[in-house]
C-alpha cells in the first residue's frame, strides 16, 4: 500500500488481520503504525515500490517475519485496548480543563467506555454501575439501555432487565437485539408443565 496519507491506514490492520505481509510507505505516521512489521518503501520511487514486493513474494523467512510481526502488532488493537486508551485520554484532558464547562460531558463519555471495557471483560456489576451513571443524565442513549439490559440478565436480575429492554425498546422500537434478549427473559420465566 504505497500511500502518501496517513497518519495511520486501515488496508494495513486489515492485511495484518488475515495474516498477510505488509509493503507501506516510509512516511511519518505509517512509519509508527507499521513498526517493524512490514517493509516500508519511498512511496515516489517505483524501483523500491517494486523491490518490495520482489522481496515479499520470493524470500519466504522474510515473508514470515513480517507475517508474524503484523499478528503481534495487530494483538494490540484490541476494543478494550482502544478502551483504555480513550478512557486515559479523555480523562487527562479533563484534568487539563477545569473550568472549561465540559467535565460532566467526559465524565459520561468516560463512564461509558469504562462500562464498556468491564462489559467486554464479563465484569456485569462494575459495568452496570458506568451504564447506570450515563443512564441517569442521559436516558435516551441509544443502545445504552441493552447494555444495561444484558449486565441485568448476566447478573440474574430478570426484573432489572426487563425495564432496561422496554427502555431501550421506547428509543428503538425494532432494536433486533433488544427483542431477542425480551423474548429469551420470557422464556426463562415462563412456567413448564410437567
């Protein structure tokens, strides 16, 4: 991919996602999104554009090495990874602006990403505490409601969930997750004959 925009590409996550061997620009921002883990050429010099992909299609040890470097390199793209680093960011900019007039605006953007990285986590009651601050300033939140929904129902609380799923069902009439997890809260209560 020899580009002259960056400062990061995603045809580079994606190569590194299906195992294939990276040739980008030696540019500033490609230059720290691929690392070691790719071969970066002068995006204006068609001889090393070519160069390149000679070296990737014919040396196999070096089409490895880069192979696996973009699998590691890739492990740290993770959504909990991009959580936290959101988080960590929104957080150091509210401490830098104090009395700007935004902090409860970060403060809810934060406590959504938070809930989101324990919710990815499979940690429901840390989760549903972040979704229930944003819940409490901000009801209307779309799909708020069926995270909260879904930490109810991890949680067993079944009457909890129901009022979150009718909630998210009031903002999003056809939400397809919502109705799903409504219709299998119902199953779980209603009684079988014997």
């Amino acid at each position: 991919m020899p580009t002259f925009f960056g400062p990061t590409n995603i045809p580079v996550l994606e190569a590194w996602a299906l195992g294939c061997p990276v040739l980008s620009s030696d540019i500033r921002g490609i230059r720290e999104q691929v690392g070691g883990a790719g071969l970066l050429v002068n995006p204006r010099d068609p001889d090393a554009i070519a160069q390149g992909l000679l070296t990737l299609w014919t040396d196999a040890a070096e089409r490895q090495r880069c192979i696996e470097a973009g699998r590691q390199r890739f492990a740290g793209y993770s959504a909990g990874d991009f959580a936290r680093r959101l988080t960590a960011a929104i957080e150091s900019c509210g401490a830098s602006s104090v009395g700007v007039g935004l902090p409860a605006q970060r403060s809810l953007q934060s406590d959504q990403l938070q809930g989101s990285h324990y919710f990815e986590q499979g940690q429901w009651e840390r989760a549903l505490s972040h979704f229930d601050r944003v819940a409490a300033f901000e009801p209307r939140r779309q799909g708020l409601n069926y995270l909260r929904a879904r930490c109810c129902y991890q949680l067993g609380r079944r009457k909890d969930c129901e009022r979150a799923i009718f909630a998210e069902l009031r903002i999003q009439p056809n939400h397809p997750d919502a109705r799903a997890l409504l219709r299998e809260l119902r199953l779980q209560l209603k009684p079988v004959a014997v």
